[in-house]
C-alpha cells in the first residue's frame, strides 16, 4: 500500500493528464485528437508553460507573483514600440523587451527583501504598476508592427517546414524546461530555493543567502514572463497592452496542479508543464465540444480545489 501511494504522489499528475485526455477523445468530436489539433494544443500550452517555469520557483520558495499577466503585456507592448516606433531589428527589440520586464522582478525582489513587504502585495502592486506602463506606453490602444521572423514563432508550420514537427515557440519552451528542471534539482540555487521555501529561517542560519536568492527568484519569474511576452506578440502579431488579464491565475492554477505546494518547499518543472497541459487539453475539448467559456471557468476552477485540497490531505499524512 505504501508503495501505491508513492507512486500515485509522483506519477499520479501524468495519470491525471491521461485520463483528461482519454475522456476528451471518448467524448469530444473526432477534429480533438488529430495530429493538427495536438500541435495547436502544444502551441497554446507555450503561453502558460513558459511563465509557469518562473513561477514555479516563486511558489517553491513559498512566494507569490501576481504580476506575470502584466509584465506579459508591457513586454509584447515594448516589443512592438520597438520595431514600429524605433526601427530596431527583431532580435535585439525582443532581447531589449526582456530585459526591460526583468527588471520588475528585480525591484520586486528588492521591495520583499529589503522592505520587508509582503510578496502578495508587492506584486499586486507591480501588476498595476506595468499594466498602466503598457497601456501608457501604447496610447491606450494596440500598437501593430512590420512582419517580422519574430510572427512565426508560434505560427502554425507551413508544408514545407513540416520537418520540424513542432513550432520554434515549442521548442524554446521545451529547451527552458529542461535546463530549469535541472537548475532546480541540480544546483546550489535549486536547492537554496527548496530550503528557503521549506524553512527560511534554518535556510538562514545553513548560511544560504536568502534575500539575494529571493531577488534572483523574482527576477526569473518576470523574466519568464518577459520571454511569454515575446510569444503573445507572435501570437497576436501586434502589441495589445489589454491582453493576458488574469493569466497569472493560470500560471499559478498550473503550478497547483502540478503538485507545488502553496506553502512552498515541494514542486517541480516537470509537474507545472503537465499542469499547463493539463489546463490547454480542457480548454481545447471543451472548445472542440462547442461548450461555452463559463463552462470551462467551472470545469477549470474545480480543478485547482481539488489539486489544492489532495495537497493538503496529503500533507497532513506526512
């Protein structure tokens, strides 16, 4: 019995993904699980699944950021003021675009640390702060931008692109993954970042040097949230300083899902991309059913009840 239970905690998120996806083949029209359909489903997962990586590390070390949506929308919006206003190549206006919206992480960083202000309110306060400088910045309306290589990372591959089976966009999401899961597992930083989650003030006194890794979590997450900005501008094709309202809610229902835990300490990459998966998959057969988007609220917001009730069932039992 013990065993069962160990491998339904560490593999019981993959199960979750392949029942959701079996009862949409079962009941979703036959359009959901043809290959055109798995590929739209990776691309929209990229949105969510780049973001979640940063926040994942927010949420390990026992933080929240609600200020990804935001910093999505001022990075796609600086991205397109670059190209169309300044005339700047696409690759360095992106670079330029990430840059910039790390940088909120880096003052959110600092405003936790040294202010001693809660996460919670620091980045609702950021989330306010770079819609407004989005908007500002845009005039209050989209601001469109010259066709670059920049529109087809995310876009659907033409026939004769068809050997890379999956867009670049994928790919970059898939390459980040797999460097921050070992990151997180692997290195000083990972394991500095666990410690503070699980207990900050023996983190302190093992010698880990908690505010400077708090300022380099913070910068990661807006940093991720930057690259997403770089993927929504793809995506749209113009920079639209209202767009991702509420995304951090999906970034952090993700991670929930994954298995991180709320009061920090546990979560791993691996889990919050299945989380996104997870989230893409039932908005896509919910869609293909022809359901209404309240439906999918409901359906997606039992979800995260249920993800965070079983996390702390299973923490009591520890």
């Amino acid at each position: 019995m013990n065993l069962f239970l160990k491998l339904l905690n560490r593999f019981g998120i993959v199960l979750a993904l392949l029942v959701i996806y079996l009862l949409f083949v079962f009941i979703a029209p036959s359009s959901f699980s043809t290959m055109r359909n798995l590929e739209t489903i990776a691309r929209q997962t990229v949105i969510v699944g780049i973001a979640a990586i940063g926040m994942t590390f927010v949420i390990i070390s026992g933080g929240i950021d609600l200020s990804v949506g935001s910093i999505v929308a001022f990075s796609s919006v600086l991205l397109a003021y670059f190209l169309n206003n300044m005339h700047i190549s696409p690759f360095p206006s992106a670079l330029l675009a990430v840059i910039v919206g790390s940088a909120f992480g880096l003052l959110s960083g600092i405003f936790i640390t040294r202010l001693k202000v809660v996460p919670f309110i620091v980045t609702l306060g950021m989330m306010l702060l770079c819609r407004g400088a989005a908007k500002g910045l845009a005039g209050e309306q989209k601001i469109n931008a010259p066709y670059t290589w920049l529109n087809e990372i995310l876009a659907t591959l033409p026939p004769e692109r068809s050997w890379q089976i999956l867009s670049p966009g994928v790919w970059i999401f898939i390459l980040l993954a797999i460097v921050f899961a070992f990151v997180l597992r692997y290195t000083v930083f990972g394991r500095a970042t666990v410690a503070i989650g699980s207990n900050e003030q023996t983190a302190r006194l093992c010698g880990i040097a908690v505010e400077r890794t708090k300022v380099i979590i913070y910068m990661l997450s807006a940093l991720f949230a930057s690259i997403t900005g770089v993927m929504q501008f793809s995506r749209l094709t113009v920079g639209d300083p209202t767009v991702a309202v509420g995304l951090e809610l999906d970034v952090i229902a993700a991670v929930v899902i994954g298995g991180a835990s709320l009061s920090g300490g546990q979560g791993t990459i691996f889990g919050s991309l299945i989380g996104a998966l997870i989230m893409t998959i039932i908005r896509s057969g919910c869609t293909q059913m022809g359901l209404e988007n309240w439906i999918q609220e409901i359906v997606t917001g039992a979800i995260i009840i249920i993800a965070v009730a079983l996390d702390r069932l299973r923490h009591r039992k520890i």
